[in-house]
C-alpha cells in the first residue's frame, strides 16, 4: 500500500510540474497590481486521485478548500505559485458546510489562525482560482453579487453571485472590490456560482478536532461515492434500474453536501421521478434557501410535473434575485399565463422589456391569449 501511496505522489508531481514558472507574478504585467499577485500567491492547485481543484492559503501552516474535493483521501498534494510540491493533511471538522481546512502536519491546531471579516456587503466580486489549462493560479472576470447569506435563516446559507469562474477552481479565494477576502468557491453551473463565505470559516475553525476523524471520513467517503454514482447514471436518459435509482438516495442522502442534493434532484427530475427530485431539491433549499441555481432546478421540476401553483411562489423569488434570466423571465410568463394573474403578467412583461427585449413581442402575445 504504502508504494501504491508513493506512486500515486510521483505521478502527481510530474502531472504539475511539466511548466516553467515564475516565482514572482509582479513580472506579469497583467498582475502587475501587488493586491492581485497577492491573492495569486495565495491560491494554489489541489490534486486528488480523483481530480483537480483549488486552494486558499489562509495562514503559513493552513489551506482552505471544500470538503468534495478532499473527500476521504488521507494526503491532497498542494503546487504553489512558484511551482513548490508538497503534501497537506484534511483536518477534521463536522460543521455542516462544504469547507475543509488543509495542514502540512498530520495534526495541528487550527485555532490560531486569525480572519479578517469585512464588515461591508461586496458590490464587485472575482473569483481567484487554479487554471487548469495555465496550470497556475488566474484571476477571473469581475461580476455582481445576487445574494448574501441571511445567516438568521441559514447558518449554511452561500453567497450567489454571476462572477465568472471555471472547473477547478472549487476552494479558490474570492475577493471584493478592496482585494479583500470575502469566501471560498464551492460550486456553480457557469452562470451562477456559489461561494461559502469567510464567516462560515470561523465555524469550521471551532468545530475543527481531531477525534472527528472517523465520520469525517465516512461523509468524504459518501461524497466522493455520490459524485462516482452520479456521474455513471448519465449513461441512462429515462428510468434506470431501481438498485441505481436506491443507490443514489441512499449514499447522496448521508453526503450531506448542498451541491451533490442538487444534482441528485436534477438527475431524479431527468428521469421523472419528480417526488425524489423535490426532496432532494428541497434539503438543498433548506441549506442555502436563496440559491438561484437550486430554486431553478426546482421550479423547473415543478412546471415538468404541471404543479403550477407550486411553482409561482419559487418564480417570484427568482424574479427578485436574478431578473435576467431569460429562463426565468419565460417561465414567468408561462406561469402567470396558466395561473391567469394578470397582475403578475405584467411585471413579468415590464423586466422582459428591460431585460430581454426581443423576446417581448412573443411574450405579450402569448400572455394575451392565455388571460381571455
């Protein structure tokens, strides 16, 4: 085992380094900005046997990154901006979030680490993350924030936002506009993403020990499980064998992770099993209940399922969070349409002209007959 364990870091140490780099990325022009080579310092790649993602260097001794990337792995191997190697440890927490905070030592105390908290909501986000393609730390497009976390509602509540990122950069810092760490990225569909911000983190501190170890392991295990069942039942596009279909409930259920829920009501919801789609869709909801990427997928499953009443109250949510989205603004239409409320019709019709002008002269059409 323990040569199987060398192998695998070998390998891995070869897969990042097959690139010259620079120690310092002030002499990148683009990053000739100390705050931005700053974060690109603190950013590093992770590399599992499972796959590859991003970290944030949050004290000498310690990273951050999710807990569905560690897994149920022992050791994750860590690359610097400079091109430095080296092995880091997931120490053990049980707060219900998708953080995991990384060490150079087997066991350290993690209480010492200090954070920052900016006391002042973020107008202006970037993601900083690991590139794949680059192999090497990028900071990506600035977007907006949609939501910040009402943290009386959910002590697990994300922030959303339309900043660009890309796969791999799960873990990576993000930033406000004063380059000030604001949370870490968990996941996201490419047009929403979601970020688990830095007071989370001061839970996962206090609930970091390492006699945890052991159902640590177990919920990485379940994660790392769901996401392999997950992945093969694309193979199926209608109702697959009920063992699969028990499977998923089973093992995703004890993940206890947000963005696995997700994609377990999506993948229930593509196959028509519209009651398991709305359970899931609906744990995750109970976690994060301002998640535009959640509240999607169930007002989709809803509208599938022809459970229009249902659907209404999670399209008004939407409507107020991400008034854009020609997705929603359709379903809106359709909605109020079907439901025959004229009143929403027409704020419906007033964000589409702001919004999505083309599509209006359809929608007015649409929503004319539908209210006779």
């Amino acid at each position: 085992m323990k040569k199987l364990v060398n192998y695998f870091f070998s390998l891995f140490v070869l897969f990042f380094t097959n690139q010259a780099f620079s120690s310092d990325c002030l002499e990148n022009k683009k990053y000739s900005n100390q705050h931005k080579c700053f974060w690109l310092k603190k950013v590093v790649g992770i590399k599992t046997p499972i796959m590859i993602a991003s970290g944030t260097i949050i004290h000498d001794n310690f990273i951050v990154t999710n807990k569905h990337v560690v897994e149920d792995h022992p050791y994750v191997i860590i690359k610097f901006y400079n091109g430095e190697i080296r092995k880091a440890y997931p120490l053990p927490n049980n707060f219900p979030v998708d953080l995991a905070i990384l060490s150079f030592k087997k066991k350290d105390n993690v209480k010492k680490i200090n954070l920052s908290i900016p006391s002042v909501l973020p107008t202006e986000i970037r993601v900083v993350g690991y590139d794949q393609g680059r192999k090497k730390s990028r900071i990506y497009k600035k977007g907006k924030l949609i939501h910040f976390p009402i943290f009386s509602e959910s002590i697990s509540s994300r922030i959303h936002t339309d900043a660009q990122s890309l796969p791999g950069n799960s873990g990576g810092a993000v930033i406000n506009k004063k380059n000030k760490l604001i949370g870490f990225l968990a996941s996201g569909d490419g047009n929403y993403n979601e970020v688990i911000p830095i007071q989370s983190l001061k839970h996962v501190i206090d609930n970091t020990d390492m006699n945890l170890m052991d159902n640590f392991l177990k919920e990485g295990k379940n994660i790392r499980l769901c996401a392999d069942t997950l992945e093969f039942s694309y193979k199926f596009q209608k109702k697959p064998p009920d063992q699969l279909i028990n499977k998923i409930e089973n093992i995703c259920l004890l993940s206890n992770n947000k963005q696995l829920f997700d994609q377990v009501g999506q993948t229930f919801g593509r196959w028509g099993l519209f009651d398991k789609s709305l359970f899931f869709l609906n744990k995750s909801l109970t976690l994060d209940p301002y998640s535009p990427n959640t509240l999607l997928s169930l007002a989709i499953s809803f509208h599938i399922k022809r459970d229009i009443v249902s659907e209404k109250p999670i399209i008004l949510k939407l409507l107020t969070l991400i008034p854009q989205d020609p997705q929603v603004l359709r379903l809106g239409i359709q909605v109020a349409g079907y439901l025959k409320d004229e009143k929403m019709g027409k704020n419906v019709l007033n964000l589409m002209k702001k919004y999505n002008p083309g599509a209006l002269p359809l929608a007015k059409k649409y929503l004319e007959n539908a209210l006779k």
